[in-house]
C-alpha cells in the first residue's frame, strides 16, 4: 500500500471501528423490518397449512389450529415468532412432521452453498478471463468469441443448459450421472449450468471496464514509464476494472445460491430453492419464515462484506467516516 | 495482486484436468443393478421425500407406501387386489349385526425379536385419538366408524372406552359404530396398524425420526432413512416376517427425482428401474407402444363442480347446458393424451366389483353424455328464465401446467358452445384452491376425488346436503334418503345397497346435473423389462414390493 492509504488507515482506525459497528446496526434493523413484513405478507395467503385441510371437519380442524397456536390473534402470533426467532428458535415444520426448522434449513444449505460457491469460481474466473483476453485483443476474432459465448451464456436460460447436459452429456454419452449429490462428479454437470450466467456477467462488465480502463491517462503513463505489457494490465488496469465486477458478485452469488431452483430440481440435489418454493405452495409458514429469514442474512452480509472488499481494491473508496 | 496471464491459464487448466479426472474415475456402482443378473435389487424414483414414518403421522401417498412394506396391519391387499390376512390369523368372526368383529393375531415378530400383540393394535388407535398427537389421518378414519372415536377425541371418554380391546395376546375385539360393509379392507390403512407400546416408550422423542428408530413387522426394514428430509432411502428384506419365504427382494434403494425429464434420463442412463408417474403428453407420446411403460386406469375421477350459490348455477338448465357442452372425449384425446379416458360417471369404472366379479359400472348408461346442439337450446332456456343474455362465471382451477392447459380447454368449449356465456379462468395454488373450496368462493370449479377404501360410498358421500366436501350448495332429499338408506338399513344387503348408490348417482348426475364429470385418470409409469411382480394397488397405499422379483 502506498504511504497516502497508510496514513488514512491508521488515522481511520477508530472511525473504522465506529464504521463497522454502525453497519451492523443497520444490518439488524434491516433484518427486523425484513422479517416482520414477510410474516404479514404470508399471513396474508389464503389457505391452511395443513396438508388434509380437504378431509378434516371444522372441529378437527380447530383442534389442530389451537395446537400450532394459530387461533391466537395475529399480533399475538408476531410477538411470540419474533422473540423465538431471537433466540434461534425457529419453530417447527408443518410438512415435515415437526422436524425443527433449523435442522431443515441446515440440512439443505450445503448442497445450495456448493453449488453456488463453485458456479461462481468457475463463472469469475471463466467470465474474467472471457473479459479480458476480449479487451485486451479488442475487435479480434478472439474478442468477438468471447463476446458470443457470453451472450450465449446470459440468453440461453440456465434450464436448457441444464436439460441438455443431462441428456447428452449423461444419458447419450454416459460420461457423468444424470442427477443426485453423492460426490464431486454429481455437482460437475450442476456447476456449469448455473456457471452460464455469471460467466457472461463478468465476461461483459470485465470487458467494458477494462476497454475503457486502458484508455485512461495513468496506463498512459505507466506505459510511458516504460512498465511492461503484463504489469499494465494485470496490475494496473485489471485491478481498476474489477470493481464493478465485485459490485455485481454480491446479489450475484446469493441470487445463485438461493435461485438455483430450476437446477435443483432437474439435477435431483437436496437443496435450499426448491425446498422453498415447496412450503410456499404448501403454505408451511415456518419454514417459509425460516428460509426468508436465512436468504436475508445471506444478502445483508454479503452486501456488507463487498463493502469492504472495495475499501481493500481500490484505495479511492473509503467509505469509513468521513473520507470520500 | 501479482496474478500473470501464465497463472491465470495454470487455473484454468487446474479447473480442466479436475474436470477430465473427474469423468474418468466416474464408478459404476450408481449405475442401477438392471444390469445384474438376478440380483434381486433395485432402485426406485420417487417424487417427493418422504415426510413421516410414524403410521399416524402420515398423510402423504410416499410414507403411506412404506409403511405398507415395512410394516403390516391386519390384512393386506396382495398382487390380484384380494385383500388377505397380514397380521390377523384368519378372517374375522361376526356378530348378528356386522357390529363387533373377533380376530386372532398370528404368530409374528418385530424386526427386534419382540412378538406382535392384539396390544399393539389397541395402544396404536388410542395414540391416533389421542389429541396430543395432532394426528390428521386419525380422527379422519376413525370417527364415525369405530365406536366412541368422537368421544374419545374430544375427551369427552377416556381411551380405554375406544371401541378396540385386547381379549388376550394373540385376540382383538373391535366393535363398531353402525356396520360398515368394507371394514375389512379399512384395516389394511397404515392408520390402523400395530405399534409397539414397549419400543415406542423408549424411543421417547426420537421414535419414528430416523429408520434406527422404528421397528418393524412388515416384508422389510428401512435399512436407511435420515429424517423427513432424506432424498433418499433404503429397504432390506426383513429376516423376521412370518412370510419371509415369499419375499424376494433383498435390497430397494429409493432416491428423490422431481423433474419428469430428469427420470427419465435416469431410467434410460440405467440408473433407475421404475420412475414415478410420468405427467407430460410429451414423454409420454416418446413410449407409446414402448413395453416399458405401465398403463394404469386410476380410480380417481375428476369433475367440474357448480356452486349453486350462484343463481345462474342454481338454474337445471344452465348447469345441464354446462355439462353436457364440453366435448369430453376431445379432451382425452387431444390435450391428455395419456391415456385417461371421458367420464360419464361419478364412481370410477375398475374400482370395485361385487360378489360375482361384475364392476360397479357394469351395465350402467353414460350421464351427461356431450349434446352440443342440446347443450346449446337448453342454455337459451336457462337464460330466458333467469331473465338475462350474458351470464359471467369465474372458473377456478390448479395452477399447475396441466390444469391451466385443462381450464384454457373448458374455457373454449364452453363460450364456442353456448354464447352468452363468459368465463374467467382464475389459477390458484392448490392449498388456495381448497380454502375457497371451503368458503364456497367460486362458480365452476375443477376438482377431482380418489377413493380412501374400496367401496362406492367413498365418492357418494361427498354430496349429501352439508356433506363436508360438498361446498357446492347441492341439496336432494332423495339423494340424502338413498345415502341413508346404504349406511343404515341396506348396510348388510349387498346387493340393494349397490342398487342404492347406483340410484344416487343417477339422480346425481342425470336428474340435477349437479355436477359435469370430465375425465377418469390414467397414469403411466416406466419399468425396466427385468422387474416383475411390481404392484400397484387402486386404494390406499400405492405400491407392494412383496411381490417382485428380478428376472434376466
């Protein structure tokens, strides 16, 4: 780092500290307010959660509402949720027969988690590499691929990606499974469906930023200081353009962790989607609540987390006290 | 940040050897057993996990399945639909009046050595009453029919007063309400299976969690099983069935597979022997004539229910205009395509047979057969009655692929055939759809019924005035009289009780046209060539797999 970031991180330190602490703050406020509107929202769905509304009598009925505490008045009903929730409990399954919530969720978030963490390894460094090469040989025939493949990658829905794959690649050609989450072979086919989008993500936003990174007045004169051609642009102009990418990584990797349903599905993997979309249709509210709370963790702290990581690429931003 | 274009490429080439190691060392030991000779295993695809192993727990067609291969009630349907004893030491011993039923236990064991005991059976139905254990399946089969059920749910008499006692070990005592005529195949529902008291106490919390924490008296044992969750499980023949010898399979392994297309890559991959039910006209066209897949005729009949809370509906004009507009055989023909067919009825044809083997259906005419240019005159009446020229009705329907294709079908049919009529198709979430089933929020609404036993009355119960599915403001007071009449003096004749049932469902479907059936479900499955005896049953749980073998 250079003595001008220096000084203005150890200066920072303090308001660093306070940066950080009242960032959490608003982490869990927004986490509150996130909660209680999707309770209210979900109360709001007609329907009863129980799974043979149809043949139960409406006395039957009653006695299973008063069980669960659904015949409590609804604000009566937010009260209890939100202190359980605080203290992590975080009620108990309707589908499931009373399996806890927080089993479920644990149970199902390390195949999503996988499958997203290495759709996006493979997606940045693919899609970087796809952005660079392209800016770097601008107006090629090795820019023009590479521009294709990544609106390939963004126009084809991951789906199809996924159906074809399957088919010709396990079926026909019987190279890998078809399905299932048993070992490493199981997640390859997943993995580069999913890998589709965030490679021409990172393909098309590392190809703008660097096109118009290498044409700024400091590569200018880098190169008239005489640095290499390698020192230019992975030093100098890769770093610069890879801000937006990092902006862009945040909602992209929890979108892909938490919207990987369609994947899920065709690829038979236990994961966290498709097990939401279930107990919404099914109307099991705690895990709904459960799953929603999760996702908006999930978002806030990586929000949070990309913050961060801007201070540490690019010494300009600082978002620590005053230091704009 | 010294990353070099040189490294940049080592990654890549780091991803691609991964990749290329990866598809070499690709074992074939998922590669399904089809291709083992006469080893008698296999694997099963499944649609859904399985919620719950606790026999009074369950609502769900998977766990209703296992539990009827893992476990085993009093009687059992085997491979010809023929209901035979399981646990019971043959048929059970009347009184005058159908009331109370004396049946002896065999001599059978838990899978952990415990023997089976008439006690078994009684603390198993107490448990399913017992409020505490917010059963849904319990109340459902067991109030009404077995005497002081209601009571004994609402605690208004202790459990002992259930209608079930222990006469010694190896006797049971049920006594009934009123007499039931298919009592007996009621008792092969896991709801009434026998639980044992000593295991259960000291599982506590954990009984029924995991397949560690079940014992077992059925064909088999869940050898593997971790929860509600599991996408997958395991079956192991089990060495302490009384009819062990009969039992063929050594090990089923089941594995979780929603997608339609995503099964039938497996089973084509050869990583799977059967599928689940295949829904899509598309696959299903791809096997037509293909020996591998099974054709099924459900006995589940779908209809179109017409509230007459709304006073177009409440017309007999319009509702038999209604019901006799919609080319029922187009539909089967030209959007199903699975090999479901038009129906004319209320009761299922292939579902139940008398004495002499003769179906319920035999000899009986179609109602509501499709009259378009009637169809259309009786509309025009209907209209000059109520004193309009358009009537508007929202048809509610699932919101799945296959009920929008259905509603957008309905839909043509009907404003084609009759103008003036204006429908509005509005697509729901299943669980919605009951809710405003409940609340009697709709005009036309597309709902269908499989039966829970073997008998009529399944379906013909529905429709009795305030009936609990009815919902659809119906009221005949002949109708009601015949029902009656079935449950009450005709309980223990036969024949005039059918005679009764088939006389409801006339004045059902050809006096009041209260409701228009559409269609009589088929469902098709894939089956490798090398699995036989796989059986699937028309009521209750779905599928036995005492019966299979492997062959060639």
């Amino acid at each position: 780092m250079s003595k001008y970031t220096e000084k203005s991180v150890l200066s920072g330190g303090a308001s660093m500290l306070k940066y950080l602490i009242r960032r959490v703050a608003y982490m869990v406020v927004t986490l509150f307010i996130i909660v209680s509107i999707t309770f209210f929202l979900m109360k709001l769905i007609p329907g009863s959660p129980f799974v043979n509304a149809q043949k139960l009598s409406e006395a039957q009925q009653a006695v299973l509402n008063a069980k669960y505490g659904l015949d409590q008045p609804i604000p009566v009903q937010y009260f209890h949720y939100m202190i359980n929730t605080f203290t992590g409990d975080l009620g108990v399954s309707f589908q499931f027969n009373n399996t806890s919530v927080t089993e479920l969720l644990s149970y199902r978030v390390g195949p999503s988690a996988v499958l997203g963490l290495q759709a996006i390894i493979l997606g940045t460094i693919v899609g970087i590499f796809l952005g660079v090469v392209g800016a770097l040989r601008q107006n090629t025939w090795v820019d023009y691929s590479a521009t294709f493949l990544a609106v390939i990658g963004k126009s084809i829905p991951s789906f199809v990606f996924a159906g074809l794959l399957q088919y010709y690649i396990a079926v026909k050609l019987g190279l890998l499974p078809t399905q299932f989450w048993n070992g490493f072979e199981y997640t390859i086919l997943p993995t580069i469906a999913l890998a589709m989008f965030p490679i021409s993500i990172c393909a098309r936003f590392m190809r703008t930023e660097m096109v118009e990174v290498l044409e700024t007045d400091y590569i200018l004169l880098a190169k008239a200081k005489g640095a290499g051609y390698f020192e230019i642009a992975f030093k100098h102009a890769m770093r610069n353009a890879l801000i937006p990418v990092v902006t862009v990584l945040g909602p992209l990797t929890v979108s892909l962790m938490t919207g990987s349903l369609v994947i899920e599905k065709i690829f038979s993997i236990p994961g966290i989607g498709e097990q939401f979309v279930k107990a919404i249709t099914v109307n099991d509210y705690p895990v709904i609540m459960g799953t929603t709370i999760l996702f908006a963790v999930l978002f806030v702290v990586v929000v949070f987390i990309v913050d961060i990581l801007y201070g540490i690429i690019d010494p300009r931003i600082r978002v620590a006290g005053g230091n704009k | 940040m010294k990353k070099s274009k040189f490294s940049l490429l080592l990654v890549f080439l780091l991803v691609l050897t991964i990749f290329v190691s990866a598809c070499s060392g690709k074992q074939s030991s998922d590669k399904g057993t089809a291709s083992k000779d006469s080893k008698q295993e296999a694997t099963i695809l499944e649609s859904q996990e399985m919620p719950a192993m606790d026999t009074i727990q369950a609502s769900d067609t998977i766990s209703f399945t296992t539990m009827n291969n893992v476990f085993e009630g009093l009687y059992r349907f085997n491979d010809k639909e023929e209901l035979v004893p399981g646990m019971a030491d043959g048929e059970p011993v009347a009184n005058k009046d159908k009331t109370v039923y004396n049946i002896k236990i065999k001599d059978a064991k838990w899978s952990n050595g415990d023997p089976v005991k008439a006690q078994d059976f009684v603390y198993a139905w107490q448990r399913a009453l017992d409020p505490e254990q917010k059963s849904e399946y319990g109340p459902y089969m067991m109030v009404g029919k077995i005497k002081n059920a209601d009571k004994v749910y609402n605690k208004k008499a202790k459990p002992e007063e259930l209608g079930i006692k222990a006469v010694s070990d190896k006797e049971l005592q049920i006594t009934l309400e009123k007499p039931i005529p298919y009592f007996q195949s009621l008792l092969s529902f896991p709801t009434f299976y026998p639980v044992n008291e000593k295991f259960v106490k000291e599982q506590g919390d954990k009984y029924a969690k995991t397949a560690k924490n079940l014992v077992y008296n059925g064909p088999f044992e869940l050898s593997s099983w971790d929860g509600p969750q599991a996408t997958t499980w395991e079956y192991k023949k089990n060495e302490e069935y009384w009819d062990k010898k009969n039992v063929s399979m050594t090990k089923l392994t089941f594995k979780v597979s929603k997608d339609p297309q995503a099964a039938v890559n497996a089973f084509e991959a050869g990583e799977a022997d059967i599928t689940p039910k295949l829904s899509t006209p598309a696959i299903i066209s791809q096997y037509e004539g293909d020996k591998r897949m099974k054709r099924l005729l459900e006995p589940t009949v779908f209809w179109l229910k017409m509230n007459q809370g709304n006073k177009s509906l409440k017309n007999e004009n319009v509702r038999r205009a209604i019901a006799t507009a919609i080319d029922k055989e187009a539909f089967v023909n030209d959007v199903l395509q699975n090999g479901s067919v038009a129906a004319y009825y209320q009761i299922p044809k292939d579902f139940v047979h008398d004495e002499s083997g003769k179906d319920f259906r035999d000899g009986m005419p179609k109602y509501l057969e499709t009259n378009k240019d009637e169809a259309k005159k009786l509309f025009e009446k209907g209209l000059k009655e109520l004193g309009t020229s358009k009537v508007t009705l929202n048809y509610l329907g699932d919101d799945s692929e296959t009920a929008k294709t259905i509603g957008a079908f309905i839909k043509d049919q009907l404003e084609k055939t009759l103008p003036g009529l204006d429908i509005n198709i509005q697509s729901v979430p299943f669980a919605t759809r009951i809710d405003r089933d409940k609340k009697e929020d709709y005009d036309l609404q597309m709902a269908g019924w499989g039966p829970d036993y073997l008998d009529p009355i399944t379906f013909s119960d529905l429709f009795i005035t305030g009936g609990g599915n009815n919902h659809m403001g119906y009221s005949d007071k002949k109708y009601d009289q015949l029902l009656k009449d079935a449950s009450g003096k005709l309980a223990a004749k036969p024949e005039e009780r059918w005679k009764a049932l088939q006389e409801a469902e006339k004045v059902l479907l050809q006096d009041d046209a209260a409701l228009s059936p559409i269609y009589q479900r088929a469902t098709n499955y894939l089956i490798n060539n090398k699995v036989k005896g796989f059986v699937i049953h028309k009521v209750g749980p779905e599928f036995s797999y005492k019966w299979m073998k492997i062959e060639g």
